[in-house]
C-alpha cells in the first residue's frame, strides 16, 4: 500500500503583477504579449509540456513537498481547462465573475501524483489546442471584455490569456531542473 505524498504548502500569493513586469524567476515579459500571439504562445507551451512529460523519472518529486514533474503536468492540464473556461465566459456574460478555483485543492481531490503522465500529456495538449482555438478566434472589442476573480482582480481577454500563458510558462520553468537527467 503506498501513502498519499506530502502535501506541498499552498500557493497563496497574488500573481497578477506579472501581468506589469517581466518574472524575475522564469523570465517571461506577459506584458508585451499582443492578444494574436496568445495562442501560438499557449500552443508552443503545450509542445513543450508534452517533451518535459515524456522524460525519464517524471513521477518522482525532488523534495517531499515539492511536485514532481507529473503534478506539475497535471496542474498545467487544469490550468488549460480552467482558463479556457473562463475566456468562453468572457466571451458569453458581460463582466462575469468567475467560479473560485482552489488549484491546491484540486491537486489532492484529483490525486494528482497517481496520474499517468502518458495520458496527462495528451489531455494537456488537448486542452491547450482548445483554448489556444479560442484566442486565436478573438476579434477586436473582444480583447477588452472583461471578467473578475472573487478576490477583485479585473481581467480583460487579453490580460487573462497573458496570466495564463505566464503560469505555463513559469510552470516549466519549475520543472526544468527536474527534467535535466
């Protein structure tokens, strides 16, 4: 019988300032992404989700508390699925507010750590393709339609395609250490 893995602390902080200035971890500039690059960018992330997902010793985590390149995986997989859900709600509502999402909750409803990181890596470009569709189908005002997060951050479509490229982006980023072997 093996045992559930230690459970990593929340990440509770606000990463909408990335949205301003360049990640001083990872690097990436969301701020001078235009919405028409928004797709090929969600698109190449999902590339390289699916190269980092078929290396050697993915389920191991470096540290008990720190995810292994397969929860990584999986959390990039719901982020996909969450984010393009929200852009079809912007698409559709004025102003909607968007469903609270607990990522860290979602990791041990989801057990994460018991997925097979085959099968994530299809369901992660799955998800990525779709919603990078999505972007790629915006037109003019529509950039600018907005959406809120229970906590009060406003989003437009083109600021919530650049939070969600960011978190891909950082996310392998995480993982590029652990991917090096």
């Amino acid at each position: 019988m093996t045992t559930d893995p230690a459970i990593p602390a929340p990440d509770d902080k606000d990463w909408t300032w990335v949205l301003e200035r360049s990640c001083p971890d990872c690097g990436f500039d969301a701020s001078g992404v235009s919405g028409p690059e928004l797709g090929e960018l969600i698109r190449h992330a999902g590339q390289q989700w699916q190269t980092v997902l078929s290396g050697a010793d993915v389920r191991s985590r470096p540290a008990p508390q720190v995810w292994s390149v397969a929860e990584y995986g999986s959390h990039c997989r719901d982020v996909c699925e969450i984010f393009g859900a929200r852009l079809d709600l912007m698409l559709q509502q004025d102003d909607p507010l968007f469903p609270n999402w607990d990522q860290d909750q979602t990791a041990l409803e989801k057990r994460y750590w018991q997925d097979d990181p085959a099968v994530v890596a299809v369901q992660l470009s799955d998800a990525a393709n779709a919603a990078a569709a999505t972007f790629d189908a915006v037109t003019g005002a529509q950039w600018q339609r907005t959406g809120r997060r229970s906590n009060g951050s406003v989003f437009t479509v083109q600021t919530l395609g650049r939070y969600f490229v960011h978190d891909l982006v950082h996310h392998l980023w995480d993982v590029r250490p652990l991917n090096q072997s």
